[in-house]
C-alpha cells in the first residue's frame, strides 16, 4: 500500500538539499524569496491593517467579510489594488481588468484551465521558470515547444517561425466561443526575467504583441519582479502596456499580467492579481471554481485593502527596493572583481537574479554540486530552468534571502571556488 511522507516540515523548502536556505552549514543562493530579517516586517504590518479592516466591518455591521465573495475578488481590494499598481507602474491599471487570485502560480493554472484549447499549445523560453514548466507538465494533451533565445531574451524570429509551424502540425484546436478563445499560449518573464534577470526591449514588445495578435494567440506574463525595480523612476512598461485598445489592429486582447504580492510583501499572502482585457476578464468571472468557491482568499483581501489604502504597502516597498538596491550592487561588485574572465554575467536593473555563464565545457551541475560539497556555498544550475535540459553551462543566483554581509562572503567563495575548479577540477 502507498504511503504518505508527511514527515514535520516548517516551510517549503525544509528538507531539500538544493533549495532549503534555512540550512545553517551552507550558503544557499537558490531560493527567490525574502528572509526573516524582511518578513519580520509582516507582523507589524499586517497587525495594523488587520485591526484597521475589523473596525470598518465592524462600523458596516454586515460582516461581508465572511461570507463568500464576488468571483472577480473584493471590490475594494481590487479598487486600491489598481491605484497602488497605477502609482507603481506609472501606467493606468483598470480595477475592472483585475481578477484576484491565491498568488501567479494559481492565476497561470486558472488561465490554462479557463481561456486555452485542451489540446492546445503552450510555447515556452530556452530557460525559464522551472515550477512553470511543472505547471504545464500537469496538463498532458497540452504540447509544450520550446523557443530559443538570444542574448538572455527570447528570439522573436523564430517564435514567429515556431508558431506557424506548430500550428500546422498540431492542429485543429479545440476553441471555442465561450471560454477556450486561445489555440495557444506563450508564457515569459518580460521584466526581470526569471532566471536570466533581462528585460525585454520596448521594440520586441511591440514585436511580440503583433506577433500574437497575428497568430491569434495569448501571451501570459509572469509580472511578479515588475515592481523591484531599483533606478530612480517608473519599471519598465508590462507588455500588457503595448496591447493597446486603441491601436488600429487590436484584436480584443492578447496579453495577460499576472502579478503578485509574494514578492513585494510575503510569499504566506497567497494573494495575487491577474490584469486583463475584458473578453477574459468575463471568462474568469463566470468559471465554475471561481464561481462555487467565490472570490480568491476573500478574507485576506479585505486586509490587504486595508494594507492598500493605508500605504502601508508603497511604504514597504520603498525598504525592499532601498535593501534589494544596495544587495545588488555588493553582489555584482564581486563578481566584477573576482569571477574568473573566462565566465560572464548580466546585472540586472531589478528583481531577483544573476544568470552566470560559464565556458561551454563547464558543466554548472557537476561545478555547484562540488562547490556545495567542498565550499558549502550552493546556487541552482542552469539545466533546472530548461523543458529541455541544456543550460549546462550556467546558473543562477539570487540576491532576495541573505543579509548583504552573507551574500558578500558567499559570492567571494563561489568565484575563487569557480577559478579554482575551472583550473584544476573541471571534467574535460
């Protein structure tokens, strides 16, 4: 008979060789979420939007707060959630295009269950997300093709090449009218790309939307680094932005934003938003789960209405940009300095991540494997975040968990760990 391991664990990366940054015998550098030192913020915070949410209930005498709420999310949550996103983005967010989900992971898999033909095709990045690339596993009669990338950004040349192939060999699709409108769907990381840490130019965004609309097709954006951005001034436009309705070629839609809190507040939230255009947006109003269940952590979006309208939140974002800023900045310097002149990096303007490439003949698995066994400092190899195993020669490190003097100390040992072993250890 099968067996349960439901052995005591305390967060999701507990137990996990690779991935559980709590290990105090080694310095990992895998994991994109914020530490306790920035978590610990969360109580304060959210005790005093709590208690601001309980009186306005309270003064209302309704308690609608406890009941099921409306399929889109709470009104108010989505009405301040448009305001603090319209101040952020520096682009106008329409409370009407948001629909409040448990968090991206949620709102991607809520996307591919409502609007995507069930045989449909799903075209993805060289490297990109790898719990997405679990995600789409989840779905077998969906066809998952990769598109290669060039410079760290996808190669629109060829998705366009791509797509009109695989049309042709796959189809028909399953769409229809009501609710599957899109044969296919192309997820990326725009901004802040996870894991290459790249933004995609303002001339291949209006590529890729015309590329999409073209086609007929959606293009899912994982917008959840969009507003770490650590320049003085707005983030990069969301692609969403050049999906304009008011362009003489617009098809009622093509680009979807699906953001959220987990980055910007506390992952344990479980509160994120989806962004878009009304013939979707009507969609997911009216799906079954949503509409038995009811809003999305209903509750909780009453607090963070609250969290909203008190600013408490644009105040604690201004702290994560002003440490993530100065993380960055030491991180870099030390690879600049020490990382081995056969080896190259990106540095991002924003978000999580640092994507190292290595010499073609490095093998980045076998090189982190040593380096955490030898050094214990730990990072994740490239091949994690590729449908289709390549990356060999790369991996990715993040800035989000560690305090600066730790990711300083950590990144010393990985380069000079890194020359050490591409000059005595590496398997030729």
């Amino acid at each position: 008979m099968d067996k349960v391991n439901d052995r005591y664990l305390r967060h999701l990366f507990d137990g996990d060789l690779i991935f559980n940054v709590y290990e105090k015998n080694i310095i990992n550098l895998s994991v994109g979420a914020p530490g306790p030192d920035l978590l610990q913020n969360c109580e304060e915070m959210l005790l005093k939007a709590t208690q601001h949410r309980m009186e306005e209930e309270k003064k209302e005498g309704m308690y609608y707060l406890f009941q099921y709420g409306i399929t889109a999310g709470l009104w108010e949550c989505r009405d301040e959630l448009s305001k603090f996103l319209s101040r952020r983005y520096g682009d106008s967010v329409a409370r009407e295009n948001l629909i409040l989900s448990y968090g991206a992971t949620h709102g991607l898999h809520l996307l591919l269950t409502s609007i995507l033909a069930p045989n449909g095709i799903i075209f993805v990045e060289e490297v990109t997300y790898m719990i997405a690339l679990r995600v789409f596993e989840q779905f077998p009669f969906m066809k998952i093709v990769v598109v290669p990338m060039k410079n760290d950004i996808v190669d629109l040349n060829a998705l366009d090449k791509i797509i009109c192939e695989s049309k042709k060999k796959y189809g028909p699709f399953h769409t229809n009218n009501d609710s599957k409108i899109f044969w296919s769907a192309f997820y990326t990381i725009p901004t802040y790309h996870n894991p290459t840490g790249s933004v995609l130019p303002p001339e291949c965004c209006k590529k890729l939307v015309e590329i999409a609309r073209n086609y007929s097709m959606v293009v899912i954006c994982d917008d959840v680094y969009n507003l770490l951005h650590y320049p003085s001034g707005p983030p990069p436009h969301r692609l969403f932005h050049y999906d304009n309705k008011e362009d003489v070629n617009y098809q009622g839609g093509n680009v979807i934003s699906n953001g959220s809190l987990s980055k910007i507040l506390s992952p344990a939230i479980r509160l994120g938003w989806i962004e878009c255009p009304p013939r979707v947006a009507n969609i997911l109003r009216t799906s079954g789960v949503m509409s038995s269940g009811g809003g999305a952590n209903h509750y909780v979006s009453g607090v963070i209405a609250s969290l909203l309208h008190l600013n408490i939140q644009d105040k604690y974002l201004d702290l994560l940009i002003e440490i993530y800023t100065k993380r960055l900045a030491t991180v870099c310097d030390v690879l600049k300095r020490l990382l081995p002149k056969c080896c190259s990096f990106y540095e991002p303007s924003g978000g999580y991540f640092i994507w190292i490439h290595l010499p073609p003949a490095c093998d980045a698995s076998d090189f982190i494997k040593w380096c955490q066994e030898t050094h214990k400092v730990a990072a994740i190899p490239g091949s994690r975040f590729s449908q289709e195993g390549k990356a060999n020669n790369n991996f990715r490190i993040s800035i989000a968990f560690h305090q600066i003097d730790i990711l300083k100390k950590a990144t010393e040992i990985l380069c000079i760990a890194l020359d050490d072993y591409i000059k005595n250890h590496m398997k030729i």
